[in-house]
C-alpha cells in the first residue's frame, strides 16, 4: 500500500496536522517570548537601585568624595572643558593607564557617555597611546589647565 490510500489509512493527515499544529504553536510562543523579553532585560538593568534603596546609609556615615566624585547635571559641549572633568580621574589612576580602567572609574563616578568621550578625546590627541595599550594624557592638554588656573 502506497500514497494517498496509506497515509489515509495509518492516520497520516491528522499526524500531519498536528504536526503543523505544533510547529506553528511553538514559533508563536517563541515570537512572544522575544517581543516580551525587553521587560526581564530593562528590570535586570534597574535591579541595583532598587537594593541600594534599602540600603541607605545615615548621612554621617557617607563616603568622603573622592576626586572624581562631584560630576556635574549637564556636561560641558566643548572636548576641552570634558577633559578638565575627566583629569581628576586620570589622577587618580596614575599617569599611564589602560583606557580599560579609565573608562571603569569614569562609569563608577557616573560620568556620561564614557566610551564616546574617550574615543573622542583619543581623535583629538587628548589622550595619547604610549604602546601596549598603555595610554597617558597629552601634556599640551595638562598645560592648558595650568594657564587658566
């Protein structure tokens, strides 16, 4: 027995059916699962304010500012004023660094934009290579500080 008459007989069109059946029913599932899945990913993102909330400390017991610590509402426009913002993080790092740590203590004292800034400042010549992916400041940036001091 071949054909239409052996897949009528074994139950062959509704095992396809249910096949097909199965098949749509799992890409829908899917397609939802994705269009939904932005809500996990923003309330992952937001879950350390709202453990940090419960923890607040007393105000005498906050930390004492570090340099990099008193960041401004509105970030300047001009690359140069950013750079006198971001020196006192290059202090506090040292004079070589990798761009990797500077753009880690940038990010813990909330400074915005830090991979754009840097690339920015590395286009300018702000921030110079020294090889090995060891980076310093341009020290024609440092004197223009000391001059309107």
């Amino acid at each position: 027995m071949y054909g239409f008459h052996a897949i009528t007989t074994h139950n062959g069109w509704a095992m396809a059916f249910v096949g097909a059946l199965i098949v749509f029913s799992g890409l829908v599932v899917l397609s939802s699962v994705i269009s939904q899945l932005y809500k996990v990913l923003l309330f992952w993102e937001k879950r350390h304010p709202i453990f940090k909330n419960n923890n607040k400390m007393p105000e005498d017991d906050a930390p004492e500012e570090t340099p990099g610590s008193h960041v401004p509402k509105e970030f300047p426009t001009d690359l140069d004023e950013t750079a006198r913002l971001y020196q006192s993080l290059v202090e506090e790092i040292g004079e070589t660094f990798y761009l990797s740590k500077l753009y880690e203590v940038a990010k813990k004292n909330d400074f915005p934009h830090p991979h754009i800034t840097l690339t920015a400042f590395r286009e300018a010549e702000i921030l110079v290579p020294y090889g090995d992916g060891v980076f310093g400041w341009n020290p024609r940036t440092e004197n223009k500080d000391n001059e309107n001091d």
